[in-house]
C-alpha cells in the first residue's frame, strides 16, 4: 500500500459511507455532490455506488489546484 493519502482508502473500490468518511463528509452531503455531478466519480454496480480509489485521488488533487483559482470554481462544493 502506498503513504499518504491512500492510507485510509485501503481498498481498490470503496463504498459511499468510506469515502464519505475519508471525505470527512457526510454522506448526504457526498451524494448531494453526486446528483450534482461535483463530487468524485462514481461506479453504480446495480443499486450499488461504489468509488475507486483512484479517482477520488484525482478529484481530491484536481479540487486543490482549482481552489487557487476562483475564476475556474463554476460550481462551488456545498458541505451538507
């Protein structure tokens, strides 16, 4: 397993409650962003949204090189 930001992401796929906590979001506000399509990339297997870990990496490293840059935030993130 690699350091840093992988360490509490232990697995390859994730659920919405582990990525809302990893997050530290809630998980009404992890699918708010979802239906709003500003959150991370999702998987939907049946019913199930799961998250791979990789592309929570990249949206969480693509939302801070935008937070520099107000004139590229088009849709602000709203925590729940």
């Amino acid at each position: 397993m690699q350091k840093g930001l992988c360490m509490d992401l232990e697995t390859e796929i994730n659920t919405e409650q582990k990525i809302a906590e990893y997050l530290d979001v809630t998980l009404a506000c992890l699918r708010d962003w979802r239906s709003r399509k500003v959150g991370p990339p999702y998987i939907k297997l049946g019913r199930l949204v799961r998250y791979r870990r990789k592309d929570v990496l990249s949206w969480l490293e693509s939302q801070a090189s935008r937070s520099g840059h107000p004139e590229n935030n088009e849709r602000p993130l709203a925590v729940v």
